[in-house]
C-alpha cells in the first residue's frame, strides 16, 4: 500500500509528485469567522473560527482499532508500517455497506488520464462501498479555472473536491455559499455512524471549519516537514562525505564536492530546505506568529528571513549549484538520481519513489533525508504544517439521501491501513488490478492505468506511511519525521482556516520571484529591503492589525 504523505509547505508540482494513490497537503490555510453568518447571502466571510467555538462545531475523535503500527506515531509524525501483506489478514472497517446506491456526481481533481466510465475499478469499488459515482474528474494543472466557473454557475455537483491552493479571491467566499453545513451529520456522536470519519484527528476537522460551519471533510496531514533535504547517501558513503550540521559545514563541503569538470556539482537550489536551516516560518497565513515579546511579526520581517536567503546566495555564487538550477530550467530530481548533484529538497513522497524508481538500473542506489540542522550549528527551529489542506464538501440543497451516500464514499476512502477498504483504494481489484509478490502488492498495467482515481481525495485516515515492497523506506521515512518533529513549534495560526480580506490578495506574491532572483545574484539585497518596506506601507501593517483582532478574538493556535 500507498502512504498518506502529509508534506507542508507545497507546490502543485508536489503535491502531483505525492499522488500515486498518496494523500499530500500543501501548508497555508483557508476560511472563516465564529461571526459568519451561515446563509450564504450576507456578512463578512473573512476571518477564522478556533477555540471553543470550533469546538463545539468538531466530530467526536475516535481513534482506529483496526490496524496497530509497527512504528507509532511521536513528535507529529506519520504512523510507519513495515510488515508485509496478508490479504487473509486483512481486517474490514466497513463491514456494512452505508452507501443506498443512488447516483452521486463528485467534481475532483487528476493529474494524469482519468479511468474511463465503467471502468473495472469504479464500478468494483462502487459495488463494495454501496454507491454509484459519476466522476467529472478535471485536469489538476487548471483546476482553479474549472473550480471558479463551477462554483460562479448554478449547477454544482453532489460533491467537489476543494484543495486550498485554490481557495483565493472569490473561490474562497464561494465555500461558505454554496457548500453545506455538515455537523447535523457528523457533529458530535453523529460521526460515530462513520467510524473512519471519526477516527481522523480533531485538528484536521478544525481545520475544515468555514463560515463558522464544518462545511469540509479532510485529508488528513501530518505537521512535521514534508519538504527533505535528500542527499545521495551512496556518494557519500564511498566519498568518506560527513553530513554537514551547519551551515558553514554546508558551504565547506559544497566547495569540495564540486567539480564542473566531472560534471558534479554539490547541490540544487535549496531555497525550501534553508528556511529550515535558518528557523524562517511559513510563508501564507502560517507565516503569522507572535513572538516572545509580544509582538505579531510576518515571516519576511524576521532577519532569519534576509539570512535565508543569502546563504542560499552564497551557494549560487561559490559555483557549487548545478547550472541549470541556476537557469531554473530542466527536474532537480533526475539531476539528483544521475548523480549531477548530490543534494537537493523535494517532498517526502520522492524517498519511496526514487528509490524505487532506481532499484533494478541501478541497485546500488542510495538517498537519505538530511536532518535539519540549526545555522549555527545548534538544534533547528522548525514550523508545524497544517493539518489539512484538501477537503471533499456537498452542495447546498443536496438531498438527505445523497449527503449520506457522499459520507459514505468518504468514509469508505478514509478506511486505515491494514484493512480490506483501503487496499481496494489503493489497489483495486486483486488478480484485475495487481498481484501480491513477496507479500508485496504490484499493479499490472490496467491497475496502473485504472487506479489513477479520485477516490483519495474524498476523505484520508490520520497520516500513515507504508511500503510493503521497501518497509526500510518506511522506517527511514518515519523517523527521520520523528527526529524532525522534536523540534517542531506551532505558528499562532496554526489549525487555523484562514481568509484574508481580498484586498490583500496579491500583497505578498512578489516575493516568490524575487528571491529566485536575488539567490541567483540578479537581484540585490536593497531590492529585498526595499520590497520589505513596500510591503508594509501597501497593505502589510493593516494586515497585521487585522490578523492581531483575529487573534484577539480567537485565540492563538500555539
């Protein structure tokens, strides 16, 4: 099986990347206010709802029996499992069909060829979960536009898939709107109709709060890093490499294991990995964080933030970054796995998939997640993703009959490792989707071409990591997550679902581009300064006071 990787912190490109069948979320929350009105037709939709408000809003939690992890869960992490597959073994978590069989359309995201109507794998998965879905599965890459239009027009699908990337400008107040309060079903002990609905942690159904109202049912994520530091542990291990433990051990190494003339440089641009290094929060709402003096700062006024981002410079300008990273051209990755260089960040989910990706060309393969290390050499300061950041939400309007039916999708697609329900997800149909070989599940090429689904975005268990064929992956995976999640500090944001007020929309946007260009020496530190300062007097410090009422009257998230 798959694992539910819980990245924080992420492009589209990571989470397609993440998405072979695995759950990933991208940090920055969205939505919403306890003063919100529920009507969809009036009031301020901006703002947050935490605290006791939420709480009163939130499922019962109910943790799963079902399946124990060889490696539980510490310091935030995902739950590891290493053991092999038993299909005889296989526990069921719904053992009675919730769905009725009526029809349910569901509007989601895909990346890749969808599976075809009536397909082996819809119409088993149907047969098993008691529903009858019409899937109107759109390209991931343009989503946004597909999403805005749907939800502009009159006619909504049963259910929609809403990732929070998507959640700006009027998409975001369209939420409130035109998707339904769920907690008459599933506030309370209601959920208990839906055990795996009430065995996703409370923090992800906080996180799922819009308009005052639990209006989406979440993807679990977990808080720690879901961006690594990988390194080519093989190359190391043969060059006599020590890992670098700060950031002048990096640069240090970096100049020695660089040679143009092998065509080997030390690195890719590690922009992502040296906001780590340098304890710099979050960018988006996560990036608000009131400090030990009292004071609520953004995360581009904290001098780690300058700091970053001219070590970052320093790496470009000592040579020791592959050139087409300094063109910003051409996938990290293979670079990576060619051996061009030897360090680079990417989501968890690349540690199974390189290595897998290599094993039978090149056997004697190796990578390994860098721990964050502090700048000075010290322990790291690190900032907890949200924990979630997908969500499946039904329309306003829709019948008893087919909110129940859509619960019951979700719930089967929330199914936890180690049970008949999610190997048939992940997996399909045995013997029509895959084989088990050494107690390892391998798709066949319908299996690959097939189960390229939608079915998990509906809803995911609490994070969990698991590779039958590599369970070393899994136990490097889960640790390394361990390791970092000792240190790990939540932003006073943090579980909060967020919407800035639109006039503030694009107010930090320039910035991405601008350290690209700064790192690569075609900007000067002025220019950061100088957007720095602009950034205050256009918006920024209006912002802050909007984000410390918010606070004020919500309560910090740390």
């Amino acid at each position: 099986m798959t694992p539910n990787a819980a990245p924080s912190g992420l492009s589209r490109r990571s989470f397609l990347a993440s998405t072979a069948v695995a759950t990933a979320a991208v940090a920055g929350g969205m939505p919403l206010l306890t003063a919100c009105s529920d009507s969809g037709g009036g009031g301020s939709r901006e703002g947050a709802t935490s605290g006791k408000a939420a709480d009163k809003l939130l499922p019962t939690y109910v943790a799963s029996t079902v399946a124990k992890p060889d490696i539980p869960s510490r310091n935030g992490s995902s739950a590891g499992y290493t053991g092999k597959v038993d299909l005889d073994a296989l526990a069921s978590s719904v053992p009675t069909k919730l769905g009725t069989g009526a029809p349910l359309a569901i509007m989601a995201p895909l990346w890749g060829t969808p599976p075809k109507a009536g397909c082996a794998y819809y119409t088993a998965l149907d047969a098993a979960a008691g529903t009858r879905i019409t899937w109107q599965n759109q390209d991931g890459t343009t989503y946004g536009e597909k999403l805005g239009a749907v939800l502009a027009s009159s006619s909504i699908p049963d259910m929609v898939v809403v990732p929070n990337w998507e959640l700006v400008g009027k998409i975001s107040n369209a939420v409130t709107a035109k998707f339904m309060d769920l907690g008459p079903y599933l506030a309370g002990d209601k959920v208990k109709k839906y055990p795996n609905l009430a065995a996703i942690p409370s923090d992800s159904w906080r996180m799922s709060i819009f308009g005052g109202a639990l209006r989406g049912i979440p993807m679990p994520a977990a808080p720690v890093p879901g961006i690594v530091p990988f390194y080519r542990k093989d190359v190391f291990d043969k060059k006599g490499y020590a890992v670098p433990r700060s950031a002048d051990e990096f640069l240090g190494w970096a100049k020695e294991a660089t040679s143009a003339k092998a065509k080997v440089w030390a690195c890719g641009d590690l922009r992502w990995s040296a906001a780590g290094f340098f304890g710099v929060p979050p960018a988006g709402s996560l990036g608000w964080n009131i400090g030990a003096d009292g004071k609520l700062t953004y995360r581009i006024e904290h001098p780690e933030y300058l700091e970053h981002l001219e070590w970052v410079r320093k790496l470009f300008a000592a040579g020791v970054v592959h050139p087409d990273d300094r063109a910003n051209t051409g996938d990290a990755s293979q670079r990576f796995t060619s051996g061009q260089i030897l360090v680079y960040n990417d989501d968890m989910s690349s540690w199974y998939g390189k290595t897998a990706e290599q094993a039978k060309s090149h056997p004697d393969f190796e990578v390994s997640g860098m721990d964050y290390f502090g700048a000075d050499g010290g322990s790291p300061t690190l900032y907890a993703g949200q924990p979630a950041a997908i969500w499946s939400m039904i329309r306003k309007g829709a019948s008893k009959e087919t909110v129940e039916n859509a619960l019951a999708a979700a719930n089967f697609a929330a199914a936890p490792y180690g049970t008949k329900e999610r190997m048939f997800v992940d997996y399909g149909v045995e013997g029509t989707h895959y084989t088990v070989e050494n107690g390892a599940p391998v798709k066949n090429d319908l299996g690959i071409q097939e189960v390229n689904n939608a079915w998990v975005l509906l809803a995911a268990p609490a994070p969990f990591t698991a590779h039958p064929d590599l369970p070393g992956i899994t136990r490097m995976q889960v640790e390394w997550q361990q390791r970092q999640g000792a240190f790990v500090r939540k932003t006073s944001t943090y579980g909060m679902n967020i919407v800035e007020p639109t006039r503030y929309a694009t107010l930090s946007s320039q910035f991405e581009q601008l350290e690209i260009d700064f790192v690569r020496g075609n900007k000067k530190l002025s220019d950061i300064q100088q957007a720095i300062s602009t950034w205050k007097s256009s918006g920024g410090d209006k912002l802050r006071d909007w984000y410390k009422e918010l606070l004020d009257k919500n309560g910090s998230g740390n």
